[in-house]
C-alpha cells in the first residue's frame, strides 16, 4: 500500500472519487464538506450549510453535481462549479447515513437511521419511493452499477437486495392511455414500486456496510460482529460463499476493488485489510496507532481508493504482485508472455519488482525488490520461451541494494552496508569486489564498465576497472536515471526536478516541477521527453522546456520514436501515444542553427499561438515570430524590433494612433529612412519635429509650407522658428513686429540691415529705441548648410537577418540566395 495524499482534519464519516477529475470529496463530523485535489496535496473548496455532522457525499457522475446527506434529516444536491447548494430534500426523519446518484436515471438513494431507504428524483425534487423492511437503523444503500438492484446494509443484523424495475417502468410515460389508466390505478390503490429480493442472514451483529461488485454477481458485507461476508447471488436466490475472518473490531465498510479481485474493508480496530477475493485469504493489513476507520471509497476508473478516520483521511493505491515477465517488440507492437516469476514465500503487496535490467545480448534480466531487504533474481530467458506459458525457471538469487548489468555477462551488486560493489558472472559467482568512492545506497548503469553511484545530495560516476571517479555532481536525491540512446548525456530525475548532464556530469540545465516527475525517455534528436501525473512534457539541451499534451492519467515512459511515444498505463499495459512533436523539434533546430529545417517548418508547419511568439521575441528571432502574427499590435511591436520598417508601416497604418506613429518615426530615423520619419511625423501633427527634419535634410520648400500652416494656425513660435531656419530675416522681423515685440523687431532688422524697415521701427518707439553694441560688428544669423539635400542617409546599416532573405524566398517557393544575405534594407516604398 502507497499512501497518496492524507490530510489531517476532523473525522471523516463519508468519501467520494470524482470519476474524471484528481478531486475527492470528504463529509467531516464537523459538519464541513472539503473539496481535495489529491494529486496537488490542496484544498480546493469547502461547503458547510449542513447542521451537524455530513455522513453520506457523492458525486454525479456527468453532472458538475454533488449529493450530501447529514445528521439534520437533510440532503442537499450543491453545484460544486458555482459554490451553490441548489436545493433541499426533505423527509427523512432521522440521521442521513449514505446517499448516492444513479449511473443513469436523475435518481438518489439516500439510507436513513428512520429504518427506511429512500429514492428521490433530483430533477423533479420529489421523493419516488420509499423502500421499508429494515427493522433497525439502515446503515447503507446504494445502486447495483448496471442492474435494476438496491443493495442495504442493517443493524437490524440483515442485507437486503431489492428490485426497483418497477420504479423504472414507473418513471417512463406511458405511450398509451390503457397504460397510463393502469399506472393510475397502481398511485391511487397502493402499487409497489420496489419489492425486497433477497434477505441475506448470516451477521450475528448490525452490518455497517455492504456492496455489490462492479461486473459480477457478488455482494460483500461488513459488521459489528467484525466479519467480512461474500455473497453470490442468481435470478432465484442469493447464498453465502464464505466468511473473511481478521478484524478485531467493527467493521465499517468494505468494497471490491474498481479492477483487481481483492477486496478491501476498514475497521474500528485501527486498520485497513486487504483481502484476495479468489482465495478468500487476507493479503496486507495496514494499522495506524491512534484512529479508527470509519468509510472507504473506491474509484471507478483507476487503482485508487481512499479511507477516512478519526483525524482525516488517507488517499492510496494498492500495488500489484507482477507473476510474469512479458516482452514487448516495439516495431511491431506485440506483447507477449515470457516467463512466469516464482517467489519463495507468501506474495505480499509492498515487495514487488522496484528495478529490471536487461542484457540483450545474453537475453539475461536481473529483477530487483525489497524482499528480505534488498534481494535480487537473475533469469537467463530461453530464446523460444516467447509466449509460453510453461516453461518455469528457478532464478538465481542474492541479497544487495541493487543489481545492474555493465558489460554483456557481467553485473554488479551493492552492498550497502560496506558501500562495496561485487561484480558477478551469469552462474552468480563472484568475479571482482571494488569498494565505491561514496557512501551509496543505489546503483545505475552508466555504459560498459562504470556505474552511477548514488547518495542523498549527489551522484558519482565510477569507472570500475580503473577504479577512477570520472564525473561527480551535486544533486537532489535522484530516483530514476535515463541515458540518451548514444550515452552522451543523462537525465536524473528527482522527485519534482530533473537534471540533464553530459556523460562526464558536467551540468547543462536544471527544470524544476511542481507536481511529481513520473518517467521520462530521450527521442532520436537528443530532447528529453518526460511526464508528470497530468502532463507530457520536453525539455531541450539548453533547458528550454513546454507541454507536449495533457493526459487523463498517468503514464510512464518506455521509448520515443519519432512522433510515437511508448508507454505502460497504470494498469501495466503498453500504449502507443502519437504525439505532434513540431514545436520542440522547431525550438531545436533554432537552437542548433538550421535555418534551413526552421524555414521548411515555417513554409509547411501550422505553428501559432502566443507561447511561440514570445519564445522567438526571448530567443532574439522576432523577423520569425513576425511570420506567425495576425494581430497588427503584435505585428507591429515584431516588426520594429526585427527592422522591417515596411512591415512596421503596415501595421502602423491599420492601427493608425499615435503611439504608434511616434514609434515608428523614431525607428525610421534611427535607420535614416527620411521618407518614413516625414510620414510617421505627418500622421501626428508633429510640426517640430517635422521642420527640423526639413532643415537638415534641406527641404526649404516644405519649411516654408509649416511656416505658412503655422501662421494660419496662428502658431507664433512655429513660425518664428521657421522663418529662423530658413534664415528670412524680413519674415522674422514681421513676426516679432506683430506680435508686439518692437526693440526685438528693431535690433533684428539693424544687425541684418534692413535700414528701411529699422528706421520705420524706430520711429514707433521713439525715446525706447534700444542701443547696440559699440565696438562690435554683427554677423547674420543663418540656418546651417543641410545634412543631405534630398533622400535617405545610411546612418544605421540594417542588415538582413539570418532568416529574412530565406523567409521571403520560402514563401515564394525559392532557394536563398547566399549572395543576397547581407545586403542592407533599402527604403520601403509608401503606399
């Protein structure tokens, strides 16, 4: 038994799996519902309108529904998406003991201490059937899984089955009026919708639980007089098969397991017991020292189950006894049988394989457990044994930490107690004993003749022969080690991180999960391919990582092949999962330089979405996100970035807002695109900047057209600074004279000699008339000679990007032309 996830809490009375989501729900004594994800360990949501202690919870099996029934006589059905309790049903008129939804119809069953079982409609909030017999408090009822059948348990020392098809025919409408007349009849005087089948006897005390199993006919029992009872039952009769003996208290509840024939059954004795439901033998008890079990769910779909105590509940697994050991040919996908595992002793759950390593050559397999404290088995596998079921092998065994194979007929065993490796041959005799440089309690093959040495903070490569350390790095614990197929680089994965490292350990990236890392495999191109419980995921050399696909449940790696990936589901069971492997085998070919594959992809990939747009803008390659972008924001914010100052124009002209204009101006002027800069200036009005630009690239002509727009605009200061830079002194002296500024006027027109205009001026001002400077001669104030008479000026050589050429040439269908790759951009031409 594994245990999950446990939460500390009050005392759990009632349990239920989600059917497709990590949630389950726990009913406390407390009166509190807690909505936990069991795989993240947190508590997503809690509902507490009950008054008093919640006994029975379910969830609807399509539905975002759930179903509660409590010690205030109520059940409430809540709507866990919306936090809402949708409504209340009434009628029962003691404590709620269970309360279940149908597989199909919108039915409920709810088990009541008023000695009655109830059937309820949730969608007509009515009460259909009230099912009477028990003569004590009903401790539990639910529906048969595919049958017309209700299965209760009694303290009145009883199981009953009873037979609703009634109740079914009942809720269907009549198709005629002779059937619905009869239907009628059956209201008004008394009809039976539910009769009692079978009566099962055989508890000396109350019964606490019982019920059916998924696919057979069979019904198990638990009780007050601590026993564990089968039954098998037929269209006639249902009889006792046998009785499971081991409790030391109460039982509380017991179930058949989803997909393994045992059973499983909790008890007030402090223990969960596991039971094998074809010998009808007790297969693993697990105590704790403090709390007592009280209820059990099991999931329908995978190994999981879940017991509530007295503090809390505990989410587990049961793990299985593997008999056989299979092959499994990739190429053509076949799985077969090869050799039943004999085990000396009594199979137990917690001892099974931890470690295989195989020698092809030899078709030798070393199968490593915990048995009696490390131990391992060595089976040299008959060539023609392939799907034979009879030919049985006894292994040769030996007690060690771990086994591996380093060479074709050689594998090594640590000793933990001496951190010594003994090398041994295929008849297990001892060929070599080598002491280890590390304190290691695991061992891993790390290519012909070294081994992986591992401790609690570190890992260390150790050739054998020469008995040099030939690599060491500081780790998490390590759990599992993947080489690549050409032993270069290795993956160690810890619980939530994963390390890749070269063959040496020279460290290359380190990825850190939040949730648990499962497995993991190398592909063909060197990226490593990895699951989590809930995602497939890659990570290339240089640590860049992203979600492959999402999964339903966990799987665990065995081989990357192209778009394929193997792996055994929980069940043990090869899969085949095709997967679309373009963005990382995209992201690889930018981050080992080939142009060419990265603009073939382009041309014939349909690569998009935001995370793409953004790691190509982190990379430095913004000319390539540019070629998956429609939104003209993003266009634009690429195409600046990149230097396309014609994509940049395009985009700017659809948005049309100022930001963007001002943007693109200063990036037109920074690559001296002068054409640009004037439209992106026109575009914002911004007459400043536009007259400046006409100055130093001698447009006069233009100057003077912003000094007469100024003047309509009755822009006093625009004006004056174009008539400055057009050195028009008259202009300037009729700019100050209008706008008040007389001695301005005058020193203007005297410095520039304009006598005429002067002394019309000095007139006007009579006794103000400013002085000038004595002694010194005045010079003319001149606009400079312009930068460059017309045109664009290459003041930043914008070169083409190592794509850009190729892009362009791959969307028409060309070649890149070598010769045109570090030409410059010209000018873009305006529309």
């Amino acid at each position: 038994m594994l245990t999950k996830f446990e939460t500390k809490s009050n005392r759990v009375k009632g349990l239920t799996f989600h059917p497709k989501r990590p949630w389950i729900l726990a009913s406390l004594h407390s009166g509190v519902i807690q909505l936990w994800d069991y795989r993240m360990g947190t508590l997503i949501d809690r509902f507490d309108e009950h008054e008093g202690p919640v006994r029975g919870v379910h969830f609807h099996n399509s539905q975002p529904l759930f179903v509660s029934g409590g010690d205030d006589y109520k059940i409430k059905v809540w709507n866990h998406k919306t936090h809402r309790c949708l409504f209340t049903l009434l009628g029962h008129l003691d404590y709620i003991r269970t309360v279940q939804f149908h597989h199909e119809n919108p039915w409920i069953v709810s088990a009541s201490d008023d000695q009655t079982i109830r059937i309820w409609n949730w969608q007509s909030r009515t009460c259909i059937s009230v099912l009477t017999g028990h003569n004590h408090y009903v401790m539990c009822a639910s529906f048969h899984p595919k049958e017309d059948l209700v299965v209760s348990a009694s303290l009145d020392q009883t199981v009953r089955v009873w037979d609703i098809g009634s109740l079914k025919k009942k809720t269907v409408s009549p198709a005629d009026d002779l059937m619905r007349f009869t239907q009628m009849n059956s209201d008004l005087f008394g009809g039976v919708d539910a009769i009692v089948k079978y009566v099962l006897e055989g508890h000396d005390r109350g019964v606490n639980w019982a019920s059916f199993h998924p696919t057979l006919p069979l019904i198990v029992s638990g009780a007050d007089d601590r026993q564990v009872k089968l039954w098998r039952m037929n269209e006639t009769k249902a009889w006792e098969v046998d009785t499971l003996r081991g409790h030391m208290n109460n039982v509380s509840s017991v179930m058949f397991h989803a997909k393994q024939d045992i059973i499983v059954s909790n008890s007030e004795d402090k223990s969960i017991r596991v039971w094998d439901a074809t010998k009808r033998t007790g297969i693993q008890t697990f105590r704790r020292e403090h709390d007592r079990f009280w209820i059990l769910a099991v999931h329908p779909e995978i190994n999981l189950l879940a017991a509530g105590h007295d503090n809390g509940m505990i989410v587990f697994k049961l793990e299985r006894e593997h008999r056989f050991l299979r092959f499994y040919e990739y190429s053509t996908q076949k799985d077969a049988q090869v050799i039943p595992i004999r085990r000396p002793g009594t199979p137990s759950l917690n001892q099974s394989p931890r470690t295989l390593s195989y020698s092809p050559t030899e078709n030798a397999v070393l199968i490593c457990s915990d048995l009696d404290g490390g131990s391992y088995e060595l089976y040299i596998i008959p060539k023609d044994s392939v799907g034979r079921s009879d030919v049985v092998q006894d292994a040769k065994r030996g007690t060690g930490g771990s086994a591996v194979f380093i060479a074709r007929n050689r594998f090594a065993v640590l000793e933990k107690s001496t951190s010594q490796v003994l090398v041994k041959n295929l008849k297990n005799e001892v060929v070599k004993k080598s002491s280890l440089p590390i304190p290691t309690d695991a061992i891993f093959y790390a290519g012909t003749g070294n081994l992986l040495c591992r401790s609690e903070d570190k890992v260390v490569i150790f050739d054998l022969q020469q008995r040099l350390v030939l690599g060491e790095l500081q780790t998490p614990f390590v759990r599992y080690v993947v080489w690549s197929n050409d032993m270069e680089n290795v993956a160690l994965l810890s619980k939530h991180t994963i390390i890749i490292a070269s063959k040496k350990l020279v460290l290359q990236c380190t990825l850190h999960e939040t949730i648990r890392v499962k497995s993991g495999a190398w592909d063909d191109n060197g990226v490593f391919i990895y699951t989590t419980l809930n995602h497939i995921k890659y990570c290339l050399p240089n640590g860049d990582s992203g979600i492959i696909r999402t999964l339903d449940v966990p799987i665990y790696i065995t081989k990357v092949s192209g778009n394929t990936i193997f792996c055994l589901d929980r069940d043990g069971k090869n899969r085949a999962i095709t997967i679309n492997a373009t963005e990382y085998i995209f992201k690889l070919a930018l981050l080992r330089k080939r142009y060419d594959h990265v603009m073939s992809m382009i041309k014939n990939s349909q690569l998009c979405g935001q995370a793409m747009i953004a790691y190509l803008q982190q990379k430095g390659f913004p000319e390539v996100a540019l070629h998956f972008v429609e939104d003209e924001r993003v266009r634009f914010n690429l195409a600046l970035e990149s230097g396309n100052i014609s994509v940049a124009v395009a985009s700017a002209t659809e948005i049309n807002e100022k930001e963007q204009w001002y943007r693109l101006g200063v990036e037109a002027l920074r690559q001296g695109n002068a054409g640009i800069v004037e439209f992106a200036y026109q575009q914002t009005k911004n007459f400043e900047r536009l007259s400046f630009l006409y100055l130093i690239t001698g447009k006069l002509d233009k100057l003077s057209k912003l000094m007469k727009i100024a003047e309509v605009k009755n822009n006093v200061m625009g004006q004056f600074h174009n008539a400055l830079y057009l050195g028009d002194v008259k202009e300037r002296v009729k700019i100050l004279e209008n706008a008040g500024h007389l001695p301005l006027a005058y020193i203007t027109a005297s410095v520039h000699g304009l006598t005429d205009t002067a002394e019309r001026l000095a007139t006007e001002l009579g006794d103000n008339v400013p002085s000038l400077p004595e002694g010194k001669t005045p010079s003319l104030l001149m606009p400079p000679s312009p930068v460059m008479c017309g045109g664009d000026w290459p003041l930043l050589r914008v070169m083409k990007g190592i794509f850009e050429g190729g892009l362009e040439s791959a969307a028409r269908g060309g070649a890149v032309d070598e010769d045109e790759e570090d030409v410059g951009l010209g000018p873009p031409t305006r529309a």
